[in-house]
C-alpha cells in the first residue's frame, strides 16, 4: 500500500519496466522514490528495452566532476554525498 510506504532508496540498479510499468509505479510511488546511481555504471543501462523508476534527482556522473575513470566508482564521493542530500 503506498501510504504506508515513507521512502524507496534504489542504489545502481537496472532499468526496472516497461513504460506502462514504469507509469503506474510513478503515479504512485515517484515523490518517495530516489536513485542514487552513477550514469556510467553499466549496471543501470541494462536492459535497454525497459525504463527506470522514481525521478532522476539524484542521478551522477564523476567525470562532470573532475574525477577520472579509474576512481568514479568511489562510494564516498557519490553515494554517500548524494544521499546525504536526500535526507536534508
């Protein structure tokens, strides 16, 4: 039930429906739902054919950062700073 549910925290992950999926979950869980995920992990492109949920608020990508291909997985620098914006 959705009133019951105060928060959805996605981290990295896949593309998860189609678009009508994707439409009904959003009419009812978008505003709390977040997805915290770096745009070049491989992870969250696939599968091609589906959509994300939720909004893209707390999406990133190192590199527009100045951080360099062998460190943009960094946990610290990413997740961690990202969801601390979310519970602000």
């Amino acid at each position: 039930s959705p009133e019951k549910i105060n928060k959805i925290y996605m981290f990295a992950s896949p593309k998860s429906g189609n678009d009508e999926f994707v439409k009904q979950y959003n009419k009812m869980l978008e505003n709390k739902t977040y997805r915290l995920a770096n745009t070049k992990d491989i992870v969250t492109q696939v599968p091609p054919n589906l959509e994300h949920v939720g909004n893209n608020k707390y999406t990133f990508t190192f590199s527009k950062k100045g951080y360099t291909e062998t460190n943009y997985h960094d946990l610290y620098t990413g997740y961690v700073n990202n969801f601390d914006l979310i519970n602000k």
